[in-house]
C-alpha cells in the first residue's frame, strides 16, 4: 500500500466526506448494499468501468475478472466499486460497433465524472470497446488504468489451426468457389470461437490491446495472455492494487498518453502488424487527450518499421503463440532504439525499465529485427486526387504484385448494389480490376462498417483469383487481408472524389510513391460533381441523425466533433 495514504483529500470526499444532508444522502443509501461505515473514510473509491455484456461474446467473462480487480483494489486498501456502461459487441451490432463507439464514449465519460469516483478501472475486449472507454476516461482525467479480456485460445479445425476472422473471409470465399461445403463451413464455427475472449488474430481487438499496453497505459503483458489463462486473473488481480496507488500518486492519463507514447504506439502497430483501425481509434483518443495528431504521422512514423510478428492476418500464428513466445514485452524491447523508451507507463516507470527483462522464446514467432518477418509493418497513407485528405492501405496483408497497379474501375454505389451485382456472370470484369465500393463511410453507411474487402466475384474466385485491387470509404475488419485501400477521405456520401468515380474509369494505385490517382479530367470531374448529389439518410432522428450531423472524416478520427477534447473531473454539483 502506498507510503501517500490519505496524505491529500481524493474527489470521491466531496460525496462522501461531510455532515450535510447530501452527504448523508451518498453514505446511506450506498450502505443498504451492506457497505461499513469506514469504507467512506477517504479511502481511494475505485470505479471499475465494466462492459460484460451476453451480447458480446468476447467479454463474456468479465464478472469474473472484475471480481479480481476488486480483490487487488481491497488488498491495497482501496474501495471497489463496479458499473456498467454500453457493451460495443463487434459479433452482433449492426449496422456496425464503429457506429456507436462514440456513443459509449459518452456513456463512460458522464458516467466517471458524475460518480463519486477517484480512479478508474477500464474493462477491454471487444474492438470498439477498447477506443470508447480510452476515448470516454481521456476527457475526464482520472488516474485510469487499462485491463484487457484477453485473446481466445487458437481455433483448430481438421487439426489444422484456423484463426478468427481471417479463416471466415478464407472459407467464405472457398463456399463460394465451391471448394468447402455448407456442412464444413458451420462445422468451422464452433471449431474457431473455442473460449472465452477476443479474436486470436491480430484483428482489431488484440491490436488495441497491443495498443493501450504500447501507450502505457496498461500493466506490462496486458495484450497477450489468454482469456481462459490463470495469468489473465493474476493481471486483473494486480491491477486493481496498482490503480490504488496510481490515485495516492495522482498519476493522471495526461502525465501518460503523451505525444512520445502515440508515436510508440504507432511504431509498435508496424512491428506487430496491426489492424488498419487503429488509425482511426488512435487519432481519436489523441484527440480527446489534446495530443496533436495527424493522420500523416502514421506513414512518417511507421514507413520504416519491419514486421516482427508472424501472426495472421499477416502471417501463421495466433495471439496464444504470441504469448508463449513472450508477448509484446519482446516487440517494445527490441524496439527501444526507435521507440521513446522514457515514456512514462501506468507502472510508474518507464517504457524501457518495463520491458528490460523480456525474453523471446519462440523467434519463429517474434522474428529477429535483424531478419524481419516482413520489410515492411507499417500502414501506408496514400494520397491523390482520388484521396485528397488520404487513404490507407496495411502492406503486411496485401499481395506484394498488386501495390503497383493500374487498373479499370468496377463500381458499387452501395453495399446493396455490390451483393446484387458481384455474382452476375454478366458483370464486366477481370482480374486487373480495380473494386470500388461507395458511401461506406462514417456519414454514408452510418458508422463506416468494415465491408472495405469486398469478397471476390464468384466467377473470378472459380478461375483460381484470390486477390484484386479494392478501395472504399470504408473500414475492413483487422482480421481482414488483401490489397484493400480503405479509410478515403473525403467520404463519397459528403461528395469526396470517390463518389464520382464511374465503371471504366483507370484508377493508379502506387504504394511505394504513396499515390492514389483517378485518371479523369478536371472538366469531366466538374460535370460529375454537378450532377451529384447525396444519398437520402439511413436513419431520421434518434442517435443515428445526431452522429451523422456530427460525425468527423476517417482522417480526423471519426470522433463526433462535439466530444473532441478533456473536459475534465471536475466535481458536478449537489444533486439534492
């Protein structure tokens, strides 16, 4: 327990620490939960931000993992005490997580500062919620600490090991080639998603649990450990001791998510080839913490950094592989000649101290930096008429012979018109086409769902094609693989350039040059811009129209434009 015990009054005093009529309000009625009188005598009063939820797979488990913060937080003399905010489950929510990650952002943001709370457990899996509780405690600046669910255990299938989401796209893809069969493929599921946890690729849920542990703000070891391992209990255990010391020492997320650990956390999505959303996530929690960062940073910061992880999409293995192997402890060590290894972590030490004696134990796995799994782990930001404000493409995923290309654009207005027509033995295409899919943005599909890797067209699929070209305004999921360029901004659904592009169009995509060119005039540009004009709203009133209004380009993070920003913890007014 910290030597700073009750040395200064904590926040939650100002509900619990007076004579008055609210006081005794707060006290009494917190005390039918049978709650002792001491509990309130200024002790560190502990929220834990909880999204277990039945209707999120990937944080089923997390009654039990709460109730080991809650231990850690008695042991080191704090006050527990656990809530829930919106559940963000990847698996079920349509029309996409993305659309109400702000959403719950809100919900964690008001429900943190309205409370009687002085530091803040936050409760991760599943992809969005990740950002959207990072995102929520950011514009209030508690001392917070992050614990992830976890990663499931490796999927197998036939004895072969099959990873989540990216086998789905794989067999999805073989069905329709008819080289699977409908019984194999609902076979599959029950063989992928065998426990407890988040996807054991490096989808978007384990990238940004890779994510919150390179900005520090997380207990070392934090992305890897499977859900189901007794050492995922372990860290929940000592994070709950460790936040009750972060409040003795006021050890506030601003003193942490600095500029320095965005940029760590950026060269270590290269290392570890990690999902093409935590671009837009990142940018997002920056936002909110008042750190000044662009979309540009990702390509200048993460252009050189190899990949060091063989780990699906990009590679073989799965998240329990990676943890055998030593986890992201090794990926930061071997990178502290470029990372800033004095950033300032949760542990109150620094990045470097934090990962001095990780060791790797599997180098097929973590691949040396010397010899690299792959040159280049980066994401690309691509720019050009077509992608004025940018676009970005993961090159680990895609096919090295396609980040060059010249191509005749194939379009889909909507992601209705691309079911209707990609499987027509009519439509005109091939192999050197370029897929375009529209107003799948954040205004246009709302929430910009992750349909940006387009399954092939069935008759290309049955001549042996695996991989073309496709750009889109929207997102793919980070399990996803493929020459995708997703993310274009300006979207097609506020009149970017993208909505203009037509069937026949030559569309240059140059990875290395970092281009993106429609190959149209500017007077023929005019006269489309002319003649277009915006799709009717998905949706009129409710949530949906407020995040349309509201809603910032992919390049901005996405974030509503209302919520960028700390507002603070300051103590709300008495309520009685």
């Amino acid at each position: 327990m910290s030597s700073n015990k009750n040395k200064r009054p904590l926040r939650s005093q100002a509900w619990f620490g007076g004579d008055d009529k609210d006081s005794f309000i707060h006290r009494s009625w917190m005390k039918n939960q049978g709650y002792p009188g001491d509990a309130f005598d200024g002790r560190p009063v502990i929220g834990i931000c909880n999204t277990w939820s039945e209707l999120t797979p990937c944080n089923g488990h997390f009654r039990d993992l709460a109730e080991m913060v809650k231990r850690g937080v008695l042991e080191a003399g704090g006050f527990p005490v656990e809530f829930p905010v919106m559940s963000l489950g990847e698996t079920n929510l349509r029309p996409t997580a993305m659309l109400f990650r702000n959403l719950a952002s809100m919900d964690v943001e008001e429900s943190i500062r309205a409370n009687p709370i002085d530091g803040v457990v936050l409760l991760t899996g599943c992809d969005k919620t990740t950002p959207a509780l990072l995102m929520g405690a950011a514009s209030v600046d508690l001392p917070t600490i992050v614990l992830s669910g976890g990663p499931m255990l490796n999927g197998n299938y036939r004895g072969k090991p099959i990873g989540s989401g990216t086998d789905v796209w794989k067999f999805s893809e073989d069905v329709r080639a008819g080289r699977m069969t409908s019984a194999e493929f609902k076979q599959a599921e029950s063989c992928m998603s065998r426990s407890a946890g988040h996807c054991m690729t490096m989808g978007t849920a384990s990238t940004m649990a890779s994510m919150v542990e390179a900005l520090g703000v997380t207990l070392p070891g934090n992305a890897a450990i499977p859900a189901v391992d007794a050492r995922r209990k372990l860290q929940a255990q000592l994070t709950g001791r460790r936040i009750v010391d972060m409040v003795h020492e006021d050890l506030k997320l601003s003193q942490i998510l600095t500029r320095e650990a965005f940029e760590n956390a950026i060269m270590v999505n290269g290392a570890i080839g990690g999902s093409t959303n935590a671009v837009i996530h990142l940018l997002a929690i920056a936002g909110r913490i008042g750190v000044d960062m662009r979309l540009g940073d990702w390509d200048r910061l993460g252009r050189d950094i190899p990949c060091l992880l063989n780990l699906m999409p990009s590679g073989q293995y799965l998240m329990e592989d990676f943890y055998y192997a030593g986890g992201l402890p090794v990926i930061i060590r071997d990178l502290l000649g470029k990372l800033h290894g004095e950033a300032l972590t949760v542990t109150g030490a620094t990045m470097a101290v934090n990962v001095a004696e990780a060791e790797n134990f599997n180098p097929e796995v973590i691949t040396p930096l010397a010899q690299p799994f792959k040159d280049e782990g980066g994401i690309a930001v691509l720019h050009g008429n077509l992608a004025p404000r940018g676009a970005v493409i993961k090159p680990s995923a895609a096919s090295p012979e396609l980040m060059q290309h010249r191509g005749r654009a194939v379009v889909f207005n909507s992601i209705e018109h691309y079911k209707k027509r990609v499987d027509d033995p009519a439509l005109d295409i091939d192999a050197s086409c370029v897929m375009v899919l529209q107003n799948c943005g954040p205004q246009g599909y709302p929430g910009m769902a992750e349909v940006g890797n387009m399954g092939l067209p069935k008759k290309l699929l049955e001549q042996g094609v695996r991989d073309m070209v496709r750009i889109s305004d929207a997102r793919m999921s980070g399990t996803a693989y493929g020459t995708v360029v997703l993310h274009v901004a300006p979207e097609a659904a506020v009149g970017g350039p993208l909505a203009l592009v037509r069937d026949g169009d030559m569309i240059e995509l140059d990875v290395a040059g970092r281009r993106l060119h429609l190959d149209v005039d500017e007077a023929e540009l005019a006269r489309r811009r002319a003649e277009w004009s915006a799709p009717p709203p998905a949706m009129k009133g409710g949530y949906q129209a407020m995040y349309v209004k509201h809603v910032t380009q992919a390049d901005e993070g996405a974030d509503l434009d209302f919520l960028v920003g700390c507002r603070g913890s300051a103590v709300p007014r008495e309520s009685h």
